[in-house]
C-alpha cells in the first residue's frame, strides 16, 4: 500500500488543490453532540460520553460525511 503522504508528495499544484477542494467538500469536524452520539454507540456511559466530547471538542475531530440518511 502507498503511504497517503507520497501520494501527495506526487501531486502537481493543481491535483493537490482538486484533492484539498474535494477533501473539504466532503470534510467537517463533529460537533459536541457526534462525538457524544460516537462514545454512547461504543458503551461509553451518557455521563462520561458528555464529558469526554466537551473535552475533546476543541481537537477539531474530522469525519467524512455523507450517507449518514441512508
């Protein structure tokens, strides 16, 4: 498997900016109440899910969306 990095280290400036313009299309950081709904789907308790997701809010934790409706 090629490491992510050398596939973009390949890239000339227009491919890395369609990539970057692609990524952030279909990018976003998780709000408080995702991670929190994430930690509860794993057996994390309601209590400590609410504290851990305030806590790591400020991380900027990234996730691809779309599909999530179905």
């Amino acid at each position: 498997m090629i490491e992510p990095i050398t596939i973009i280290e390949g890239m000339n400036t227009d491919q890395r900016d369609g990539a970057l313009t692609m990524l952030d299309h279909i990018s976003r950081p998780l709000t408080v109440r995702e991670i929190e709904g994430a930690l509860r789907l794993h057996g994390v308790p309601k209590s400590r899910a609410v504290i851990i997701a305030a806590s790591i809010k400020k991380l900027g934790v990234i996730a691809i969306v779309g599909g999530e409706n179905g």
